[in-house]
C-alpha cells in the first residue's frame, strides 16, 4: 500500500465507528451529513483549515497541494524512467539505462541490509529512492557536460524545492532526505553513496559483457578506485574486479586509452554538451514556478 494512503489501525477503527454512528443516526442527522460530503465534494470549495485538521487527526491523507500537482509530481517521477543516464549516451551505448533504473536497483540492495551493519535499512530506501530525483527536471549531469559542482548543487537543489512543492506537506520528508544524502555525513547516506558506485561499476561491466567490449568502459572504474567505504560493497566490487578480469585475459582484451575526466571545478577547459532532459524537463520546471507564484497571489 501506498504510504500516502496508509492509515493508522486505529485510526481506521474510529473511522469505521463514525460512519456506523452516521448511518445509524436520526434522519435529520443522515440528511446533514450528506449535505456536509456534497458541500466538500464540491470543486469549486476548498476545505479549510478546520477541515484539514479533522482529516490530519483522522488519519487521512492530507495535502496543502491539489490533486493536480500531485499528478504532475507523477509525471515527474515518470521522466526517470526514460531519461537514460548521461554516462552510457556519450559513450554510445545501446539501450542503455534510465535513472530510475539505476535508483530501483540500488533501493533493492538494501534488502542485503539484515540489522547487523548498524544501519537503518528503510532510511537506506528511502535515500537511494530519492537521490537523483532532482534529474527529473534538470537531467543527468556529469564532469562532461560543462557544469561546475557549485551549479549542479545549486540547480538541483531548486529542482527539488519545485518537486517538492507538489506534495506538500510531504515534500518536506523527501527534502530532507535529499539533503541527508548531500550532506553524506550519516552512516547512512555514506551506505548509499557506496550503492551509487556500486551500481555504475556492475553496469559497466554487465554492458561489456553484452557488448562484447571487455574493458573498454574502464573509464567507469577508474572514476570510483579506491572510493568504497563499507566492507561489503568493498567485497562486491572486489568481485565484480575479478571476474572481470578473468574474462578480460580469456578474450585477450585490451584497455583502451585512459579518457581524462573533467575536473567540474574548472569546467570552462572542456566540451560542453549539455545533459539529456527529453526536451521537456525546462517546460515543466517553468510551469511548476508558474504554479507556485499563481497559488501564492491567490
């Protein structure tokens, strides 16, 4: 179940108590209760505040947003899926993955998680689930496309301050975990920040084998050497390393070339291309800002 849906037990006890009451209630009562459901259900009335607090202690969801914000954060959500990680199209990959792809299967690795590591597994989820969310709107941003880490930051961050706007006041939950994961000083978010690396090795290496191209995305591992923290990422990338290398010396594979990474310090001394939106990322943050100055002159 949804969490937006998820009720309380005994929230939902009282709930079925009030609606056996009103069913069993005087006629004149029944008739002031369809009137008050007819009234809310009405599009033209917002509820008010009154009603927002009956329906917080309720238990049921609550949105200062209106369901059409909530389908464009769905939306949103949804540019992931098809937005294919900027990596693998500059280097010509074929059917390469999306964003979301890369953060599913780093949310189901924390299922590896059993107690033991000191971590909290449902927070490791919910990090891995919502630290690319910002590349909805401003795509996949890497060293090569002529960005400074100072801009990045800067733009996601305002990408997620439009997205979160959406759901409010549940946005503030994703927020803070977005900022728990920049920030990487938890056990946590340093956890996850291994899964992110993790994740990109094992695709690079799955991709060679695919392609019949072993070694040449070393670019990828180069990119991570000597970055893993935790002892168990550490032992599965030490894994991925040897079988890699034993297939690399089976097929009589060579390295290519060493491909200098940009520095995103100083990115004015390399190309610029810029990351891949679908053409539509820039269109939906302006109408998200649109939406926000109209709701606030109201």
């Amino acid at each position: 179940m949804s969490s937006l849906a998820a009720e309380p037990l005994a929230a939902a006890d009282t709930l079925q108590k009030d609606d056996l009451n009103t069913s069993n209630g005087s006629s004149g009562g029944g008739h002031q209760a369809s009137d008050d459901e007819s009234s809310s259900s009405s599009p033209s009335s917002a509820p008010s505040d009154t009603q927002k607090q009956q329906n917080s202690k309720s238990g049921k969801p609550c949105f200062n947003a209106g369901l059409g914000d909530i389908i464009q954060f769905m939306e949103l959500i949804g540019n992931l899926k098809h937005t294919k990680r900027t990596g693998w199209v500059l280097r010509d990959v074929n059917d390469c993955e999306s964003i979301s792809g890369h953060m599913y299967r780093m949310s189901i690795l924390t299922f590896l998680l059993d107690g033991t590591e000191g971590l909290n597994q449902i927070r490791c989820m919910e990090l891995a689930l919502v630290h690319d969310l910002a590349e909805s709107l401003v795509g996949d941003i890497t060293p090569f496309c002529g960005i400074s880490k100072e801009e990045k930051k800067a733009m996601e961050l305002k990408a997620m301050e439009d997205i979160c706007k959406l759901i409010e006041p549940r946005g503030k939950r994703m927020m803070e975990l977005f900022e728990e994961y920049e920030q990487g000083e938890s056990a946590e978010s340093r956890f996850v920040k291994d899964l992110d690396r993790l994740d990109m090795v094992m695709q690079a290496f799955e991709y060679e084998k695919r392609d019949n191209c072993l070694l040449r995305h070393q670019e990828f591992f180069d990119s991570t050497e000597g970055k893993f923290n935790h002892p168990f990422v550490k032992k599965l990338v030490n894994e991925i390393y040897d079988q890699r290398d034993k297939l690399a010396k089976a097929k009589g594979a060579v390295p290519p070339p060493k491909i200098e990474v940009p520095n995103m310090d100083n990115p004015e001394t390399h190309a610029h291309p810029k990351p891949q939106t679908n053409g539509h990322h820039h269109h939906q943050s302006q109408h998200i800002e649109n939406n926000v100055e109209t709701s606030k002159s109201s």
